[in-house]
C-alpha cells in the first residue's frame, strides 16, 4: 500500500498516515517511547499491533499519524485518532481520542507533536466528534486546547489481611468464570444498568463487547478479562474486568457491576477473594509478587461503601483531558439534559437570558418557559457585561459535571458571577456528579 503523504516538514521529514505494514516499527518504537517495565511493554506492542491490525471496532490501520525521518526510514513521531460514542447523561456524542503520542528524544521540541495534533483535530472534526478526550502527561496538552475536566481512574486497595476468609463451614457463595460469546447481552444489560451511576459513560455495541471478548491480543494493555460472577444456582449475579496483567504487585479490578435482584454486600467478600487468588496465580506466572488487591473503579463505587474497612488504602482519580472545539454545537446536542435539570430544580420554566463569558469569547443562553431556546457564540466584542465570567475552558469543570461553581470559583479567582442566582442557576443545569468511564481502546 502507498504511503499517504500528508507534508513534507523539511528536507528529511514527513508526516504521513500509517499503513498496515508499519504495525511491527510502530509497536517497536511505541514500546521505545512509553514503555514503562515488561509488563508494560508487552501491553503497549499487543495495543499498538491491535490497532493497526484494522481487526477493531473504532480503528483503521491508517489512523496514526507518523513523522518519518527518510534519511534513516525511521519513524521518529507518531500519534493516533481511536474513535468512539461516549454518552451524555444518556445522549451519545462521538469522542475523538489521541492517543499514544510520543517524539524520539533526538527530534523533541521541533513542535512535530503539535503538527500532527493539528492533523488528529481536523480529522476528528471531520469524523463529527465534538469532544477530544486524552489520558496524558501533566500540563502538556493544555497547549492544544484541552482542560482537565473528567475523572480518570482513581480507587481503594488492601492488603493480604484485608481479605475476608470464609467460614469452615461455608462454601464461596459466588464463583466466577470467564465470559463467552452467549454471556453477550447480559454483559450490555449490566453495564448499561451500572452506567446511571455516572454523568458520562463510554456506549459499548456488540461488536465492541465481542471485540474485547474474543478479539483482541492477550497481553494488549486495555484488554480486561471479563468473568461471570454466579450464584449457586449458576445464575449470572454480575461480571468483573480484570487486567491481564498485575500492575506490579497489585491486582487490581477495574469493572464490577451487578444484577438486579442481587446486593454488593452479599458479592464483594467473593470478589476479594477470587481477586486475590487471581492475584497469586498471575503473580507465579508473571513473576510480581501478591501483595495489593484494589478496586480500581473511581472516585466512587457502591462496593466502596459496603467494605470501606477492607479497602483502607485511597487513591484520588487523575483527569482526562478535554477539547470541546464548538460549544454551542455540543450544548445544543445535550439541551434535552440540561432542560430536564432545569425542570427538576428551583428554576423550574425559568425565562431569562445567560451571557457567560470566557474573556477572549463567550457564549448567550436564552430560556424560555423552562425551554432552552438558542444557544449562541459571542465574540469579544459582544462579551461585556456577561452574567458569568470563566478564563477559556475552566467552564468544561461545569459542562462535564467534575466541578461545583463554589468549587471553581475558589481555584480560579477570575471565574466570577455578577449574583448568587447566576451560580445557582449554573449549578442547576450542570449539577456535579462524577464519572468513571470504561473508555474503549
Ligand atoms: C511529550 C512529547 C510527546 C513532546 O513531543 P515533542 O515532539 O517534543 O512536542 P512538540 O515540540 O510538538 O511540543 C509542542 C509544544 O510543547 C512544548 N513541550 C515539549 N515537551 C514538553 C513537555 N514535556 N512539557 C511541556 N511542554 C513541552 C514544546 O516546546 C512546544 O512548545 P511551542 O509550540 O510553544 O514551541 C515527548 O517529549 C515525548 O515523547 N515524551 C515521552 C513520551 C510521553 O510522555 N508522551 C506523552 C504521553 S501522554
């Protein structure tokens, strides 16, 4: 297949779209980049040769972007789109994903990063996806665009003599056994059912589910191996995802759901156990220790509650980042959510007029009965005497549920608002609430 050049950056240089055939200098130079340990490497090669293998649901093999060096042939740069449908208290909006960025420390700091986030941007907007999401480095992507507005990961771990025993006479009320193809619609049916806890979730299809199933590589770093939790009748009572392999020595669980009709409190003490036995097991094979069970399942989890003792030790979730290049295409997407708040609130049929400025631009909501009418830009000269002031894009704090006003208002001075009512009114339309998201990759 011919290379697709996309330019030529100097006499050496070019960025140009993968192909299929680069999957093993991509895996090599992505193990080179982010490798962090073995186990690591491992993951990030069966990642990086999934996703050019075309075989997934949300990329084609020709969804990185690499800068070549053509004295050499060497791929010097490289970064990827990985398209997906998250959902917006229900209403689904496509995300574009960059991922896996990383420069040779020969050719850092010649901007070649920025290049091609300038291509991912325009193909991501091509794709009609609203809102960029990236797990990354600290600060760095703030360059391009992005706040840091949306939970990522964050949970509880124990230890050894955290783990509940069994009674002699008891038998594990709970066994668990790896997902198959027949397990499908259940899967959907309970992850669909836990998603009500967050604000946004990631759709899972079938195809997405089957993929993660049966299709992609052992060790690939996001695969989870999903069990069926029973019951003693055999009855599906809900499933866990687990990493294929121990994050050093910890084995942490990063899906738990359950089924109607059956209580986390009744469930969690198996869950410990098989975790922890999994733990020793994977330890022997991989050569990491057992030390560490964790609930890696966010800021908050029902199964937190319920065993808060056994779970002694916290970690606060990390953030993604967030790009959302048109606000009022995506306001007008979730308009039918923030209505709903709305009527739910104390300003049940508001009528008025919100002029939130962000300094450079801003925005105008206008309601009406309750209805949120138009939803419009405002340019710099039409930004004076704004009801809500925000320095550009603290307002995704809000947008994405991650902080209360009070709370942005105390990290960012410069966010103001003429009167309590105004914050109290942006309260009402993007009431907190946090988000773990199983992001698809
Ligand atoms: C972080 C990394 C990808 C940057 O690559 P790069 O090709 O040097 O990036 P660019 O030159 O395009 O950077 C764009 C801007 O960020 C600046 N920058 C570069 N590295 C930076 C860093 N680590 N922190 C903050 N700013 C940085 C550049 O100076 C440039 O600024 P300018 O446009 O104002 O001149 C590269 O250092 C790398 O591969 N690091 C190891 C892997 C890694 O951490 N990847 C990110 C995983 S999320």
């Amino acid at each position: 297949m011919d290379k697709e050049i996309i330019r030529q950056i100097d006499e050496h240089l070019i960025l140009r779209r993968s192909t299929q055939a680069d999957a093993q200098e991509v895996a090599r130079f992505n193990k080179e980049i982010h490798g962090e340990g073995k186990w690591d490497e491992i993951g990030l090669v069966d990642w990086t040769l999934d996703l050019l293998s075309g075989e997934g649901p949300t990329f084609t093999p020709d969804d990185f972007t690499l800068v070549e060096d053509t004295s050499s042939g060497k791929i010097v740069s490289a970064c990827c789109l990985i398209s997906q449908t998250w959902a917006y208290e229900g209403i689904p909006f496509k995300v574009g994903r960059p991922e896996l960025v990383g420069t040779h420390k020969d050719y850092r700091r010649k901007g070649l990063i920025r290049q091609q986030f300038d291509v991912l941007h325009e193909w991501s907007k091509q794709r009609g996806e609203l809102v960029q999401v990236i797990t990354g480095i600290p600060y760095y992507y703030r360059q391009f665009g992005y706040e840091m507005t949306l939970n990522l990961g964050g949970g509880r771990a124990g230890y050894e003599a955290h783990v509940p025993e069994l009674k002699e006479d008891e038998t594990e009320p709970y066994t668990f056994r790896l997902a198959e193809e027949g397990d499908i619609p259940f899967l959907m049916e309970t992850y669909q059912r836990g998603s009500s806890r967050n604000m946004v979730n990631a759709v899972w299809d079938e195809a997405q589910w089957r993929y993660e199933l049966f299709g992609k590589r052992k060790y690939n770093i996001n695969r989870r191996m999903i069990y069926i939790i029973e019951d003693q009748s055999g009855k599906p009572a809900g499933f866990i995802g687990i990493p294929p392999h121990k994050w050093g020595k910890s084995m942490m669980l990063t899906l738990y759901e359950i089924a109607e009709g059956f209580a986390w409190t009744d469930i969690t003490p198996s869950v410990i156990r098989f975790l922890w036995q999994t733990g020793v097991r994977l330890g022997e094979e991989q050569d990491q220790p057992q030390q560490i069970f964790g609930f890696w399942l966010g800021e908050q989890h029902p199964a937190y509650d319920v065993i808060d003792t056994l779970l002694p030790r916290k970690r606060q979730p990390y953030t993604y980042y967030v790009r959302v290049p048109d606000l009022p295409a995506f306001l007008n997407l979730v308009k039918p959510v923030l209505e709903a708040r709305l009527a739910e609130s104390s300003f049940v049929n508001y009528t008025g007029e919100l002029k939130i400025s962000f300094y450079r631009d801003g925005i105008r909501l206008k309601f009406n009965q309750g209805r949120l009418e138009t939803i419009d830009p405002l340019r710099f000269d039409e930004i004076e005497g704004c009801a809500a002031n925000f320095p550009p894009f603290t307002f995704f704090h809000l947008v994405f549920s991650h902080r209360n006003m009070a709370e942005i208002k105390q990290a960012y001075t410069d966010c103001t608002t003429d009167k309590d009512e105004t914050m109290h009114l942006l309260d009402a339309l993007f009431p907190k609430k946090p988000s773990s998201i199983w992001d698809i990759a």
